[in-house]
C-alpha cells in the first residue's frame, strides 16, 4: 500500500500523444519521450495542480526539451508563400491546362466535355497535392509537429483549414482556394 502511494507521487504527470490522453506517468517516463523524440514543442501535459492542459514547453518539464533546438516559428512568424502559392493553385492549373496542346483534351471522336473533365483533374490534383505536402514538409522543417494534419495533404481545403487552425492564423487562404475552385470549375 505505501508502495502504491509512492508510484502515484511519482507517476503524475497526462500527457497528449495523436490527440489521444496518456499517463498518468513519472516525469522520468515524459523525458525519455523528449529524449526519443514522441514528445516536443507543442504536445500538451497536465499534473494535479494545474488548471488544464498546457503546452509541454509551458510547464516544468521543459527542462527535458533539448536545448540545442529552438521552438518552432509561431503563426505570425511562419512563411505563407507556399500556402498562398497552393490558395490559387486552382486557377494555376487552368492557366497550366490552357497552355496544353489540345490534343490532350480533346481526341479526335471524343464528346469533349466529359472527356475535358475527366482529363483536367490530371493537372489540377498533382498540382495540389504536390503543393500541399511541400507545405506541410517546410513546416515540419521550421520545427511544428504537423502529424496532426500531414494526413490531409490530399484533402486541400481540409489541409488549409487545420493548417490555418493550428498555425492560430486567418482562413484568408482557404477561402481563396475554395473561391478559386469555383473558378476553375465553372470556366
């Protein structure tokens, strides 16, 4: 029973891992997660104590983190080019498509519109995806843990909502890709 008592004095810390609560563990248990690199900037903790959830670099434990390492940029700081660049990705592929030999959408034979449809999204998926993943790739650089959001890259405006959400930025960019989508489309 005293056994029991100590393990809970010692285990007291929760931590977030995939948005899904752990622990309660020791804090010898959270720096070996620092260490292996499970945890970093931006994983929330709490212990007995504290009011909510906070920021593991906010708490006691950021002692652990490696020193060598500087936080990731926060929202404000955080380079957009490449967001906004993938935000008129859209209407980039209609200029890309446009610019195509006509053979490519239209062989000879063929009922033009469905063929056209079918073969615009060659041009216009690569492009977003490819844009989408250097994106979340350049953030990963610039030190954000984007595990959370990665998965979306496929899923554009997705993307551009959780990565606006999560860099606390303005929808300014994922609504100019949904604006530029009925752009395209209806061209």
């Amino acid at each position: 029973m005293e056994q029991e008592a100590d393990t809970q004095a010692i285990a007291e810390w929760h931590y977030e891992e995939k948005g899904e609560r752990r622990g309660p563990v020791a804090e010898s248990a959270i720096a070996q997660l620092i260490k292996e690199g499970k945890l970093t900037y931006g994983n929330m903790v709490w212990k007995k104590g504290l009011q909510g959830w906070i920021k593991l670099e906010y708490s006691d434990l950021k002692v652990h983190l490696i020193d060598d390492q500087p936080p990731p940029l926060t929202g404000e700081m955080v380079n957009n080019t490449l967001a906004w660049v993938l935000a008129f990705a859209p209407v980039l592929a209609l200029i890309i498509e446009n610019m195509l030999p006509g053979e490519l959408y239209y062989p000879e034979g063929a009922i033009w519109p469905v063929l056209k449809s079918v073969h615009r999204w060659y041009v216009i998926l690569p492009l977003n995806i490819g844009l989408a993943y250097c994106d979340v790739m350049r953030l990963s650089k610039d030190g954000h843990k984007t595990d959370k959001f990665k998965w979306m890259t496929p899923f554009v405006p997705l993307y551009l909502y959780e990565r606006s959400e999560f860099l606390k930025q303005n929808k300014a960019y994922f609504i100019t890709w949904i604006v530029c989508l009925v752009i395209y489309v209806f061209s």
